[in-house]
C-alpha cells in the first residue's frame, strides 16, 4: 500500500504514506476505518489522519506513535491491564482469606455477618430504612410503654414544611392521639441530617404543678445550630394545638420551653440516623414517670450518656433482628 523511498542522505528511513484513491475504497480499507471510529485516540486513527493529510514519518516516529497511542483491538492499554491486574490479585486475596468448607463454615458466615452489620451502622440511613429499623425497635417495647408513647413517623415534618402536603399531616396527626400520651417521639430528617424532637406533656395545662409541656431537641451535630429547628418546629405544634381544636392559647404553645441538651456527639457525618434511633432506645428505657425541666435536667440525657461501644452493639442488635 505504501512505497519506500531511498534514503540517498543516509538519515532515517521514510515512510510515504501517501495511497491510491482505490486502496481508500477497497473493502479492507472500509474494516480498518470502521475499526478506528472505535478508537479514536490509538495508533490506527493517528495513522489514518496522517495518510488524509498525506504525511511523512521516518520509522522512529511511527514506533513512538505506537507506543504512545496503543490500540485496544489489539491488546489494552497500560491503563487497563493495570486495572485487570488490580481486579485478579484483588480476586486471589479473596479466594485466599475465603474459609475452608466445613463444619466451621457456619461459624464463620455468621461472623462475617456480624462485622458488616458493624460496619453498616456507620452508613448514613434513609428514611425508609430509618423506619424498618424504628418499627423494629417499636414492637419490641412492653404494653407499659406503648401506652405511655406515640410517635409521629419520621417524613411527616418535613412534609408539614411543604405547604401543599401541611393538612395531610396535621390530619394524621390528629389520629394518633397525641394529647392522651406521655410523650411523643417525633424523629426529623432535614437536609439530610437526622434529628429527634420529643414532646413532653402536652395533654397537660401550664397549671399543673408536676407535668408541665416541654419539647426536647437531641441533636448528635450541636455544631451544626440545632435551635435553627425552633421556629418552624414551634409553628408546627401550635398547628398541632389549632387541629386537635384545644383551648390553649397561642401565647400559652410559644411558652412551652424549648430545650436543647448536650448529649453525645457523632463522630462522622453519617452517624445521625443510629444516634437518633439510640437516643429514642435510651430515653424511652429511661424516661422518668414526672418528666420536669427543674430539679437536675437533663437527668440523664447528658455527654456522656453512653459510649462508643453501647452504640455499636444496640446497631449490631437492631440491624440483625430487623432481618
């Protein structure tokens, strides 16, 4: 397809590749260029567009072409044996920590499993997860409890900050009896963060001398302004108030104390989702029947409310009884 020139200054030797108009319409040609629409950065394609420009090459400079630009048709590049290689050993050191099959197999799937379990509790939930997990801890609480309880299911305030979706909430709300409770567990997803606002009494009037209404914010990300929820939440529970058709007045609902604990902190960015569902485990465990903000608040919602290690292992529990 190509003739060589003689070289009468003795430099390097030069290919012209110049062709005939019936090499570029023959069938092979066609092959080669279909080929090289594929490839558009190897060494056929810089060939081609040379041969259209109809330049020359010595024959150093058509071996560096093809070092620098080589042709996945024929072989893969350096990038992607690279990555073949990488997948192999990958694949090998597998195979090798892979354990024996025997009667120990059993033993060892379950610690296995155990570990990723471990491992998935720093994996920030989604709501729906979030809800498969609370359901989980939910049905496990004895009748006392129930009764003394309700919660709100952790999408209904973010939907309430929506205006066109605010009277489908208040309307679920209204079927949960909140009033007639103790307390109530109101998780908040917000921005992707994961927070749990509690109600205190508020079947109570600001009369009674030992259950006076409160609202508590436990947050696991104190530098991110937790008290930044109060406006909306404060709008939320007089809508609340305004729905259920009770008595008390708008200044009475904007009284009612707003506290914002210190306990303990994330230690991630993903974290917030299994703080919020230990934090509901720990204070329903540990609520006390009066719950009031004098005589030693926050009682035992403090810093170091619990450690590291009780975290871990309440995810450890939750995650593989929710299978």
């Amino acid at each position: 397809m190509s003739k060589r020139k003689p070289n009468k200054n003795k430099g390097p030797a030069i290919i012209d590749l110049d062709l005939d108009s019936s090499d570029l319409d023959s069938p092979i040609s066609e092959l080669f260029r279909y080929e090289v629409s594929k490839h558009r950065s190897c060494w056929r394609h810089v060939f081609a567009y040379l041969i259209v420009q109809k330049k020359k090459l010595a024959l150093k400079d058509i071996e560096l072409i093809k070092k620098r630009y080589p042709c996945l048709l024929e072989f893969p590049c350096r990038f992607h044996r690279g990555e073949r290689l990488k997948r192999k050993g990958k694949r090998e050191e597998m195979k090798e920590l892979r354990p024996p099959k025997d009667a120990k197999n059993a033993v060892s799937r379950k610690k296995e499993k155990l570990d990723s379990q471990a491992f998935e509790c720093k994996e920030k939930l989604g709501s729906e997860a979030f809800d498969r997990y609370f359901q989980n801890l939910w049905k496990n609480l004895s009748e006392d409890k129930r009764t003394s309880f309700a919660y709100l299911d952790c999408m209904w305030f973010s939907l309430y900050l929506q205006p066109s979706s605010r009277d489908k909430v208040l309307t679920w709300i209204k079927k949960k009896h909140i009033f007639s409770k103790k307390y109530v567990i109101v998780p908040i997803v917000c921005w992707g963060h994961w927070n749990l606002l509690i109600f205190c009494h508020f079947g109570e009037s600001d009369q009674s001398e030992t259950h006076k209404p409160c609202m508590l914010l436990l947050d696991s990300l104190e530098n991110a302004d937790p008290r930044r929820y109060e406006p909306d939440i404060r709008k939320f529970v007089l809508d609340i108030y305004k729905a259920e058709g009770r008595s008390e007045t708008k200044d009475f609902i904007y009284r009612i104390p707003f506290l914002v604990p210190k306990v303990p902190q994330q230690r991630n960015d993903v974290e917030c989702g299994n703080f919020v569902l230990y934090y509901i485990n720990l204070f329903i465990e540990g609520a006390p029947e009066n719950f009031s903000i004098e005589g030693g608040y926050p009682y035992f919602m403090k810093k170091n409310w619990f450690t590291p290690e009780g975290l871990e292992c309440f995810c450890q529990q939750l995650y593989s009884s929710s299978e």
